[in-house]
C-alpha cells in the first residue's frame, strides 16, 4: 500500500515538524485537515501529550505525525506518542534504536530526515519504514549536504521500495510536481507552513522571512545543540556568524540537549541579546517581545523566495497540491 493510502493522505503534501513550539495542534490540525500531513514539533513531553490530544479534537479522525529530535528525545517523548496514537513519528538528527523498537511495536509508522546514503543505510538497518531526503535548501537544521536534486535519487536507490520524502526548497506546486515525479512519496514543506496564520512563530520572525532572497547556513545558534542550521540573517548573524570562539564554546555545550528540560531553552530564547554571543536553538514565537527576532534563529530555507504572503495552512496545502 502506498503512502498516501496508508495515511489517508489527499494529497502529497507532509507539514514539516517545527520544534521549540513552532508547530503546534492549530498548524498540524489544519493541515491534516485539508488532506495533507499535520506534523507537531517536539516540546516538553507532558505539553506534547496534551497538544496530541487537542489535534485530534480539531482534526477527528485525520493523520497526525510527531516530530522527535534525537538530541532532546527522552523515553517519555515516546510514551506520549503511544499513548496518543499518532500515525507517523518523525526522527531527526541522530539514532535512537530503541525508540524506533517501541514506536513500531505501537504500529506507529517511523519516518527518519537523512541527508546522506551512509545514514540513510545506517537508520533502514535500525528499523525506520521510509526516509526523508533532505536537501540543503531546507530551511532549520540541516544534515543535507547536497541539492535535493541529487540528494533524492541516491536516497531513494538506498531506500528501494520504502518510500522517500523529499525536503528542502519546497515551496509552490511546480516544486512538489517535481519531487513527485522524481520518485518521492510526498513533498515535506517547513518554510510554506511557517508563513501561515496557524504557526505559533512570532509575526515579526514571519515578516522577516517573507521573501527573504538571502539565508545562511550557519552554526551560530549551537548552544545546547551544536549543528549546522539555515536561516535568515539577523543582527546576531551579522554581528558572530562564522566567529571561533563563538563555535567553540557551543562545540562544548552537545550534552546540555540530554539532560536540560526541553522549557528551559525558552528561558533561554527570551534572555538573548544580540551583543551578548550566547545562541541557543529556540526560536522566537508569538507573545514573546519583538526584540528576540535579532537575537535568535530565523529558521528559513531557501524557498522563502518565493513566498509572498501569509495564508491559512489550509491553503498553503491546497496551493502545493496544484489546486489553486
Ligand atoms: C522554522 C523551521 C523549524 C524546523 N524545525 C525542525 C524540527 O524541529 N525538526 C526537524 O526534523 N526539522 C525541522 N526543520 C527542518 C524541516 O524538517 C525540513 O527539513 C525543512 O523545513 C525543509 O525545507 P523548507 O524549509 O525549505 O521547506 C525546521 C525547518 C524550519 C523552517
């Protein structure tokens, strides 16, 4: 059975998992709803649990995927998803084998975001059931190291007949066409659906990426996680992109992921100034001041170019399947 059929999915169209509180149950809610993949990103796992649940009292009866960094994962990520009974679970940025063994003992379908063969090969072997291909247009942390281009048919020669997403610069129908025609089961969007009115980013962070015809990919913002990311560039890039001492601090901050509450990095979100080189991943949302925008990651791919305006996710959704 294919992907879509086993999902239920209307069209080819996957929301990408936004951490940190981007992506919560009004965005994954609706674009489950207008017959696309919904994907909540990872947060504390007891908000986690109560956000599954209000997913599925906005979107009865509809798919709904989770998004699940490695670096912050912790066993009761896990139990919240089985308990709640999410369809998918994406994994991202690292192996956890024995969360992929639970997961799929639940009947829950685990999809893991690649950029390379070797670790394409390596996350098969541990049990996921498809990839994502991730090229380096994607906007947010990056394990891609190529165009999706060149980054989908080598993944999908890995993968033989599992199915292969494809992210990364996804950004107009004419973009999903061709992943689709290139072999991928569905086209993964972050960027599109961070520039909808049920993303929990904050609108000034929106603004900025609206459009936006640079990015950098940057590992600035690497305290607590050091790795590479894409973003918009802000005050903080401007001011510390590429700085040693800077890179060397975060090299020595990886472990801080396993062991601080995934809510202190908010915390930490609001305290940032763009003077003071102390970047961590979290990302400004909506209710915090305006000033953080210059002082946090603007997690943008490429295919902001492209987009001009701020719609529902309904119709972002609709608009990527070629409808309007
Ligand atoms: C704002 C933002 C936040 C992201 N957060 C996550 C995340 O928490 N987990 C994850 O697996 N990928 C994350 N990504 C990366 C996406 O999974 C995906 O690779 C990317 O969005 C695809 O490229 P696009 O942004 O050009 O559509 C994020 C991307 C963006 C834009």
């Amino acid at each position: 059975m294919d992907l879509l059929d086993r999902l239920r999915l209307e069209h080819p169209v996957v929301q990408a998992g936004m951490g940190g509180g981007i992506a919560r149950a009004e965005l994954a809610a609706a674009v489950s709803n207008a017959g696309g993949l919904g994907t909540l990103g990872i947060m504390p796992p007891a908000e986690l649990g109560r956000e599954i649940g209000r997913c599925r009292e906005l979107a009865p009866g509809r798919p709904l995927a989770v998004n699940l960094l490695v670096p912050f994962l912790r066993r009761a990520h896990v139990r919240a998803c089985v308990e709640g009974r999410v369809d998918v679970v994406v994994l991202f940025f690292g192996h956890a084998p024995w969360a992929v063994s639970a997961l799929r003992d639940a009947g829950i379908m685990v999809l893991h975001q690649v950029g390379e063969a070797d670790e394409a090969r390596r996350v098969l072997a541990e049990g996921a059931d498809g990839l994502i291909a991730q090229g380096i247009e994607a906007g947010g942390h990056l394990r891609a190291v190529r165009p999706l281009r060149e980054a989908l048919p080598r993944l999908l020669d890995v993968a033989r007949e599992r199915p292969v997403l494809a992210a990364g610069g996804v950004a107009t129908a004419e973009d999903v066409r061709a992943v689709v025609d290139a072999g991928a089961a569905a086209a993964v969007a972050g960027t599109r659906f961070l520039l909808t009115e049920e993303c929990h980013a904050h609108p000034a962070y929106q603004r900025r990426v609206l459009g936006a015809e640079t990015t950098v990919d940057t590992e600035l913002f690497g305290f607590g996680w050091p790795a590479r990311h894409r973003v918009v560039p802000n005050r903080a890039t401007e001011r510390w992109d590429g700085a040693r001492a800077v890179l060397a601090v975060n090299n020595r901050t990886g472990w801080l992921g396993g062991v601080v509450p995934l809510g202190a990095l908010r915390t930490m979100t609001v305290a940032q100034r763009p003077g003071l080189p102390l970047f961590g991943p979290g990302a400004a949302l909506r209710g915090m001041p305006e000033r953080v925008v210059d002082a946090t990651p603007l997690y943008a791919g490429q295919g902001a170019r492209d987009i001009r305006t701020i719609v529902p996710a309904a119709t972002a959704v609709r608009e990527l399947a070629g409808l309007r």
